[in-house]
C-alpha cells in the first residue's frame, strides 16, 4: 500500500503541476498535504471514486482584479489584487487579506488550500479562502493605504458577505487596514455588517481576536508538550517575526514561564540573552505597532542584546521554536541546525514556515512538530467567534474569549492525536491535522454529491 501511494502521490503531483505551473508554493503545500492523505484516501474508495483530492485542489474561484489609487504627490499607482475562493463546503469562505510586495496568486492558492484544513479543523462551520495584493504598505502614509483600501474593497465588496466570504488580516493588514475596508464597504453598501473579522472593539470587534494566532501558537505547543508530560515554564524559546502574531506568541510564552530569546523582522533578527519580558514586549509593541520602526532599535535600547542584520533566529540554541513571520523561513538547513541544537518542539504561527525537508526532517527526528494549519488556527477560531457575536448582536467578555480560544486549541490537538497517533505512541501532527481537517471537507463533499 505505502509504495503504491508514494507512485499515487508523485502521479497526482505531475498532474498538479501540469494545471498550475509556476506556482511552487502551492504545489509545496499540495505535496505535504496528499503525501499524509493518500494511503488513507487510497483504503477508503469513496474518495477516489469522487475525486475528492482532485476537486479539494483546485479552487472554487479566483478573483482578480486591478487596484487603482492615487499617492501623496498624486500621482496614480495601480496594484493587482486576488480574492481565492477556495472551498465552501462547511461554511462561508473565510480567511485572510495579506498586502506584501511578494504576493503572487501562487502564494494566496497555498495560503487558501491550507485554510480550509485549518477551518475544518476548528470545529467552526468555516469555508476556506485567502486574498490580497502586491501593494507594499512600508512607506506609506496612511491616507495613501486608506485610498488603497478604499479602492480595493470598491471591487471586492461585490464578491464577500456575512454569509458568502468574510476576509480578515494577515501580513500587512491589521486593525488600520481593516477599519479603512470596512468603513468603505459600510459606505457602498450601506449595510452595517460582520463582512470581517479582526474588526476595531467599538464596531464589532471581539476581544482576544489581536491575541489570538499567537496566543493559540502557544497553547497549541503547551498541549503538544503537556503530552509528553513537559510545560513550557523554564524553556528557552525563539521567535520568528515581530508582527501581529508574534509579539502575542512573545506574551503567552513569557506568561506560562518561558524565556523568549530572540525576534525578528526583514532586517534580521534580535538576541537577547536575558530574555524578553513584559517590558521589553511593550517596548517592542509600540516600536511595530505604533511607530512602525525596524527590530534593530531594540539592540539600542536593551544593550545586553545583539541585532544579527539579514539573518535568521535559529542558529540561537533554545528548546521550542515558534516561526511566526512568514512561509519557507526555516530552510532544511535551518531544521538540522535546530534539531543539532536539541530542539524540543516547533509549533508554527506562521503558514507553512518550514520547508517541506524540514517538515520530514522534524518529523523524522520525532521532535513535537504542530504544523501551522493546526497550531495558527487560533486566529481564525476567534474570527469565528467574532462572527458568532455579530450574529447574536452582543460581545462576550476577555476572559470568556479567551476560555473558548482554549477549548478550541485543546481540541484541536485531540484531533490530530486522533487522526496522528503512531502505533510507538507519539503523534504525527501533519499527519493528524490533514487528516483530521479532511474528512469534515470530503464528507460534506461527498454527501453534496456532484457539485
Ligand atoms: P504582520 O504583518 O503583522 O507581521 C509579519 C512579520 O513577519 C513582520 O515582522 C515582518 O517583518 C516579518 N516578515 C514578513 N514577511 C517577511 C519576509 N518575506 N521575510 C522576512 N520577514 C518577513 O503579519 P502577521 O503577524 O499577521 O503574520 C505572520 C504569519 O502568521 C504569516 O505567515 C501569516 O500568514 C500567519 N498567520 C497570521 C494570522 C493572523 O491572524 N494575523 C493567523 C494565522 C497565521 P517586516 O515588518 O520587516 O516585513
Ligand atoms: O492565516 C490565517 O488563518 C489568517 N490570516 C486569519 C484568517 C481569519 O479569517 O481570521
């Protein structure tokens, strides 16, 4: 059987790769999700005979569209932007909206095939879908990224809806973006409405929602490591990152008694032996997110600490990595440099962060490896639960947030234990969370029949 999935899996590849050629990122995310699926897809017929891999890849629809805005010298800019429907099996489409000068439909195809394992996943009846732009927000002033907000929901607003699509942030959209999308699609449709998530509290925003990735990041590795009968308190832990998601990666850890190293941005990465603690965090809070500045600005003010410039975290020796900035961040190389270092655990706040010979390299070593549709999906759990509010009109409280955060993040590793589980006892988590995210999608598929 294994032999005949590995011939399956390399034949669905060719296939894949002849539909949609230059797209490494999506074939990367395919390839990690039907290697761990195939032998189970292949001793359940009723998911070939419905060609339920072959649909669950390819996108229900792309949209894709021209952005035009004007500058501060007035001079007109245009950007592309996509919105990719991937699959609303379970529920509306949901997922984020990233604004990075890197953006290809490549990258927001694996984004939003992720999504929708990492929807199921959550237990929250969620659909899968990414979108966003080239458009580059560094620089920028903040007129210039409202008209450009602006301007792209004057064409999306025709294509979302609290029961259709509901976007939400990722890279470079956080709480300024998503307050300019949704006072302009307030504006053109004149409807007050949970069309995102990720909202300011005082329009429909829930609490917990900012902390959310990072925070679930964090409990989804302290259920990893309770597991195995370890915590985090007295670990030593690198952060990738210093954006939305890991500077409450840095807070959570800090708060369950971990020693946070290092953070990082484009410019490369911090080291602080001491470890980041709360003050440091509320520095590191209002550099990024008020002032916008570089990570190199902590090494100025915190002289214990070291800037690497161009560099990445994890040649620092620590126990638990958290990579919250971005895809492919830890290279195979990077992988064995941890894993020589003693490495525990890597719980990913980023989407697909490892390479996929670092994935097989973790898992090989049996380190507790949480993939990012697994250990991230505390961000979009509690856009789920944002929606739930705006549904019933009313906010729950912090704490109430918080609790639900928990129980969904516990649950989520239940199933990848479910799903994971080796016959030596330890826990592939890639394998638990595909399949596990799978069924849900494929059984709603299944019984929807020929659609
Ligand atoms: P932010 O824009 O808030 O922060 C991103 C951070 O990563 C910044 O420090 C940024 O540095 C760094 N970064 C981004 N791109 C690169 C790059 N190409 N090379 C080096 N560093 C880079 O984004 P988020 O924190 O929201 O997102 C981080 C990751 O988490 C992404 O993979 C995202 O998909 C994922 N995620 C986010 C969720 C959310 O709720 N926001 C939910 C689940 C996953 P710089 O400022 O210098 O560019
Ligand atoms: O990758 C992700 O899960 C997100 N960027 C959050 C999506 C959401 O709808 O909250």
């Amino acid at each position: 059987m294994w032999i005949e999935a590995c011939q399956e899996v390399d034949c669905f590849m060719h296939g894949l790769i002849k539909r949609n050629p230059g797209e490494p990122e999506f074939h990367q995310a395919v390839r990690e999700v039907v290697e761990t699926l195939m032998p189970y897809v292949l001793e359940h017929p009723q998911y070939r005979d419905a060609q339920i891999l072959e649909r669950m890849t390819e996108p229900d629809r792309i949209v894709i569209f021209r952005v035009t805005w004007e500058d501060d010298q007035g001079q007109i800019r245009a950007n592309r932007a996509w919105r990719v429907q991937f699959n609303n099996s379970i529920g509306p489409y949901k997922g984020g909206l990233r604004f990075h000068p890197s953006v290809t439909l490549s990258i927001l195809k694996f984004l939003g095939f992720e999504q929708v394992f990492k929807n199921s996943l959550t237990g929250l009846p969620m659909g899968g879908a990414k979108g966003g732009s080239n458009f580059n927000p560094k620089g920028k002033s903040d007129r210039e990224v409202m008209r450009f907000c602006q301007s792209l929901m004057t064409e999306l607003f025709r294509h979302i809806g609290e029961d259709t699509d509901v976007p939400a942030g990722d890279i470079g959209v956080g709480a300024r973006e998503i307050s300019y999308l949704f006072g302009q699609y307030k504006r053109l449709a004149n409807r007050f409405t949970g069309i995102l998530t990720g909202k300011g509290l005082a329009f429909g925003g829930s609490l917990v929602r900012t902390e959310a990735t990072g925070y679930g990041c964090v409990y989804f590795c302290e259920n990893m490591l309770h597991a195995r009968g370890d915590s985090l308190r007295g670990k030593t832990v690198l952060v990738s990152g210093a954006g939305n998601v890991a500077l409450y990666a840095v807070e959570k850890a800090t708060e369950l008694g971990a020693k946070v190293l290092t953070m990082s941005d484009s410019g490369g990465f911090i080291h602080d032996p001491d470890g980041i603690d709360a003050e440091k965090l509320a520095f590191v809070k209002e550099l990024k997110e008020v002032r916008r500045g570089r990570i190199s600005e902590y090494a100025e003010k915190f002289p214990h600490a070291t800037f690497h410039a161009g560099e990445r975290p994890w040649s620092v020796p620590g126990e638990v990595a958290l990579p919250c900035a971005t895809q492919n961040e830890i290279s195979a190389s990077d992988a064995q440099t941890l894993l020589t270092n003693g490495i525990l655990a890597v719980s990913e706040g980023a989407n697909m962060p490892t390479e996929l010979e670092g994935v097989h390299a973790f898992l090989d070593a049996q380190i507790l490896f949480g993939p990012g549709k697994a250990a991230n999906a505390g961000g979009v759990a509690v856009s789920g639960l944002e929606q739930s509010q705006n549904s019933l009109r009313l906010s729950w409280s912090r704490a109430e947030v918080d609790q639900r955060l928990q129980t969904i993040m516990r649950d989520v590793h239940t199933k990848c234990a479910d799903h994971g589980t080796e016959p030596d006892g330890t826990i592939n988590y890639v394998r638990g969370a595909n399949l596990a995210g799978f069924v849900k999608v494929a059984d709603a598929m299944l019984a929807y029949g020929a659609v």
